[in-house]
C-alpha cells in the first residue's frame, strides 16, 4: 500500500487530492492506494470573492467558504489536525496531537502565513481583505464612510498572493466612492504603466516605490523617511510561508519553500512535492498556478506509482485578473518563457472575475468525479 499524504485543504490541496483520486481510483478502490489531506481547520475559502466582498459588491457569504469533507471524493481520508512537524528522514508527519502518520509520497499546500508583528505599529491600524474577518470589517466601515476621508492602500512585502489584487482594489473602491475619498496607494514596486495610467486618470494617488517601516494611528513611515497620514489603512501585510514550512531544511528565511522550478521537488527529496503559494516562487502565487502544479504533481506521482518515470513538468503557468474599472477587467496570463498581450478590457472579463466563485466551486468539485 502507498500513502499519499497532502498537507493544505486550499486550492492547490484540495486540487490534488481530487486528482490524485481520480487518476489512482482503481488503485484506491484495491487498497493498493491511501490519500490522506490533512488541514487545521475544516473549511477552505474563495480568496478572489473577498476583494468584491469587503467592497459590498458581492452580498452572499455562503460563496465564499465551503467544508473541505463536501469538495472531496469521500475516497479520500480527511484530517482535521494541524501538521507540526515533517520527519523527511522516516516520511512521517507529527501532528498537534502527537499522533504520527506515514507516508510515501508527501505534497505540501500549505499556502502563506501574515506576519503582523514585523512592522511595528501594523497590528490594529492596517485593515486587511486578504482574510474574511478582515474583509467582513472593511465592508462595515466603508457602508460610513465619510466625505473627504484620505485611504491609503500599502502592500507591505513582496512577494504576495495574486499581485494584482490591491491594484484592483483601489480601481474599484475610487469607482464606487469617487470623489467623495482620496486613494493613495503604495507599494514596494510600481505597477505597469497601464495601471499607472488608470490611476493617474482616475485620481489615484500613487506613490510606490515605498518600504513601509512603521505605522501609528494615523501615519504610515516609509524606509526613505517618507510620511503619510491615513484616516483608513487599508492592505496586504507581510506575507510569509507558514511556521510548519519554516521548520524544513528547504525553507527560507521567510518560509518560503525551494524546489525544482519544473518538477516541483525540493532538491534531495523526489517523494516530496511543494505546490501553491508555499513556494519560493514570486509572481506565480495564484488559483491557476497552484490548479495546474497540483495536476502536474497529480500525473508525476500517478506516473510513478504505475510503474513508469515521472515526465510532466510544469511550465510557470499562471493567469489572474486585473479589474481596470467597475464592470471591466483584463487577464494576465504567462508562463516561464512567454507573457501573452493583455485583451482589451472587457465587460467579459469582469464577468469572468466577478461569478469565478461558480467555475472555481464546479471545478474543485468536478475535479471529483
Ligand atoms: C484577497 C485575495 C484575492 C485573490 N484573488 C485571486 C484571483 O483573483 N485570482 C487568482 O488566481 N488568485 C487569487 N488569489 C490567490 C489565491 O487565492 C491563492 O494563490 C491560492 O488560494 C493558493 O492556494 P494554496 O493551496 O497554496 O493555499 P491556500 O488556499 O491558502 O491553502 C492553504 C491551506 O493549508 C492549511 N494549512 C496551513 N498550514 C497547515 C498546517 N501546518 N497543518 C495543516 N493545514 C495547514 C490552511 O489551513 C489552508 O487551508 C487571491 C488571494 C487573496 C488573499
């Protein structure tokens, strides 16, 4: 019998295990095959729905999260625990219990961790949409939200998930406010000149590049002695890799995990795959390339498991949204070697990124037959 034991019950785990089901299931059915997923907690959230959520466009929470046990086969075995220690040397995984489980094959989907205590001050000023709690008190505060009041929009740290995002965030929120709020946004690098030129036509204040390095009250200090007063700070806090990543010996300083930009092990460990946002891998922090690592890990592990050499790689796919006004949207999508040109926005588009919730539910879901 070989275990397949997958660490993440978000998009990348969720994706696997259902792929993994499905390409193994005459396997599982025989007991020749166990998939066991493992996550702390026993639901997984739409991560792309909070950004239309906390701005009180999207009203239907049930859309937003959904338990991990109704997303995968039932073939599949599902572990609420958390996994605090890896044991590569004897491929055993420890969870909080102490309870030990075995495996062969090992993927970890353990996506990121916010790390507010590495900026002083960013705790209990900065309001965030990148988790639910934070996007449910945005969506408050901005039902009240008084004339003239000045929102700063800041990503902390690079990397982080779904780069486009925070952009997309300001677009919207100075669509629905107007004038009646002042946007300014900032960021460790500038965006693209063509969201540069939405802002510049929308009113959108952009000072990137900026390093934050504290935060009071109402004031945000940048590295190069930079000051802004806020009324509302709004953005994406430092994200890192996950405290159970940073306890691997191919972990960074941040947590984030080194592999094989193609085969997705990291380097002495061929029974170990990392997919998702977990890796060291900036820019690909996305539903699209954490969906299609899990398929290339998916067919690398059936390959194996069948008797055969591990052959799919992956290429660097990724593609995401980018909101460029209320009602229209562009997609970015590239790979490794090629960046395709940006479509003109359209209405589509935004279609596309505002109902994803109803592809993304269907695929995860379809992805068990
Ligand atoms: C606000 C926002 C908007 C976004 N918009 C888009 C978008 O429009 N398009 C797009 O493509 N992407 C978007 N993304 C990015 C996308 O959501 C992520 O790239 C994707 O969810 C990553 O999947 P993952 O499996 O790596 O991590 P996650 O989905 O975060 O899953 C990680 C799982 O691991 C579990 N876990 C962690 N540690 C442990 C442990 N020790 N033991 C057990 N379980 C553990 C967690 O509980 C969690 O369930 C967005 C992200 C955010 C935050």
């Amino acid at each position: 019998m070989k275990t397949i034991a997958i660490i993440g019950g978000g998009t990348g785990g969720v994706t696997a295990a259902n792929k993994l089901y499905h390409n193994l299931k005459d396997e599982v059915e025989r007991n020749l095959v166990k998939i066991v997923l493992f996550d702390k907690k026993d639901y997984h959230v739409f991560y792309p729905g909070l950004l239309f959520y906390s701005l009180g466009l999207l009203d239907e929470e049930d859309v937003l999260v959904k338990n991990i046990k109704d997303l995968i086969n039932p073939g599949i075995e599902l572990k609420i625990e958390e996994v605090t220690e890896v044991n590569l040397d004897d491929r055993k995984i420890i969870t909080v219990n102490k309870k030990e489980y075995s495996y062969d094959y090992l993927v970890i989907s353990t996506g990121v961790e916010y790390n507010w205590e590495r900026i002083p001050g960013l705790r209990g000023n900065m309001l965030t949409f990148y988790d639910l709690d934070g996007a449910r008190k945005i969506r408050n505060l901005l039902q009240n939200i008084k004339e003239g009041t000045t929102i700063v929009i800041s990503v902390t740290k690079l990397p982080y998930p779904c780069i486009p995002v925070p952009m997309s965030f300001a677009i919207l929120l100075k669509d629905l406010f107007k004038d009646k709020i002042n946007v300014i946004y900032t960021a460790p690098v500038a965006p693209e000149d063509f969201i540069e030129e939405i802002f510049n036509k929308k009113g959108i204040e952009d000072r990137s590049p900026l390093i934050v390095e504290s935060v009071t009250k109402n004031s945000i200090k940048f590295q190069d002695g930079e000051e802004i007063k806020y009324d509302l700070l709004i953005g994406v806090p430092p994200a890192e890799g996950t405290n159970l990543a940073k306890t691997l010996p191919f972990s960074s300083k941040s947590g984030w995990l080194t592999v094989d930009r193609n085969t997705l092990n990291p380097l002495d460990y061929n029974e170990v795959f990392v997919i998702g946002d977990a890796t060291d891998f900036s820019g690909i922090k996305t539903i699209a390339s954490a969906v299609s690592q899990a398929d290339v890990v998916s067919k690398r592990i059936t390959e194996e498991i069948s008797g055969g050499e591990a052959k799919t790689k992956y290429d660097g796919f990724v593609s995401c949204f980018i909101i460029t006004e209320l009602g229209k949207a562009v997609m970015s999508t590239y790979n490794y070697d090629t960046h395709l040109p940006y479509s003109p926005p359209s209405e589509f588009l935004w279609n596309f990124a505002f109902r994803f919730h109803k592809i993304y539910w269907d695929y995860i879901a379809l992805s068990s037959p």
